[in-house]
C-alpha cells in the first residue's frame, strides 16, 4: 500500500551549521566541510572544489546579503547522500534575486566576481530559492 505521507528527512546525514557573517569562519568552516566530503567518500579533487565553493558562497552572503556586517547569522546544512551531498546556505540579509545573480566574463578579471563562476563551475546544480519572504538561501549539488 502506497503511503501519502511526506518522506521523513535522515538526520543521520544531515549537519547543521550556523556561523557568524565574520570572515575569519569561512577557513574554519571550509576545512570543516573538506574532512566531512572526504570523510563521506568523495574523492580529493572533489572535496577541494566543495571546499572553494563553499567559501565563495559564504562570502558572497557576507559582501552582498549583510554588506559586510560581521554579526549575523549564517546557517549551513549539509545534506549527504550516497551519490551526491547537497549544501543549503541561509543568510536573513538583503533580498536577492535570480536575474541579479551575474556569472563574471574570465576575460574580464578582476579580484572579485569570480565567486558565481566557481559555484557555476564546480556544482552540478545549483539554484536561489525564491521561497523566504526575507534573505536568501542558495542550494548547491555536487554528485560523486
């Protein structure tokens, strides 16, 4: 018999963050995160771009979300699965929207813009959930 109940979530697999918008715990956070990746069988190469694209998520939520304030919250789940871990970042800061999300031009390089290319880059899905009625929350995939 089929059941019609929403499908309870594994809390086996899922770690919960939360960190202050303090540059100074993206190092801690990405290290953190990089043994967790390995840890749950994802390969070197693979827990290094997880590591990058972490720590330009939680930065652009620092510069854009909070314009730089050091005392808010960020909150992180990591979501493992066997195939595929799934990474949610949620900031309460200022709203953005999808068609504001600019992936930069490499040949046009500068020191910052780069973040989005990256997350691009080395996820395998990645979206902006429009849902909260304040802040954000970016949802990253990365498969084995």
């Amino acid at each position: 018999m089929a059941s019609n109940s929403p499908k309870k979530a594994d809390y086996g697999k899922l770690v919960r963050l939360e960190i202050p918008s303090h540059p100074r715990y993206i190092s801690h956070t990405r290290n953190y995160f990089f043994n967790l990746a390995l840890d749950h069988g994802f390969t070197l190469f693979e827990a290094v771009d997880l590591k990058l694209i972490l720590g330009e998520a939680i930065s652009n939520v620092i510069k854009h979300a909070y314009a730089g304030h050091t005392d808010k919250p960020i909150f992180i789940d990591f979501l493992f699965e066997r195939e595929k871990v799934q990474i949610k970042i949620r900031d309460y800061g200022i709203k953005t929207k999808p068609k504001d999300l600019k992936s930069s031009d490499l040949s046009d390089y500068r020191e910052s813009g780069i973040g989005l290319f990256l997350i691009k880059q080395l996820t395998d899905y990645y979206f902006l959930d429009e849902s909260f009625e304040v802040g954000n929350q970016i949802v990253l995939i990365k498969k084995k």
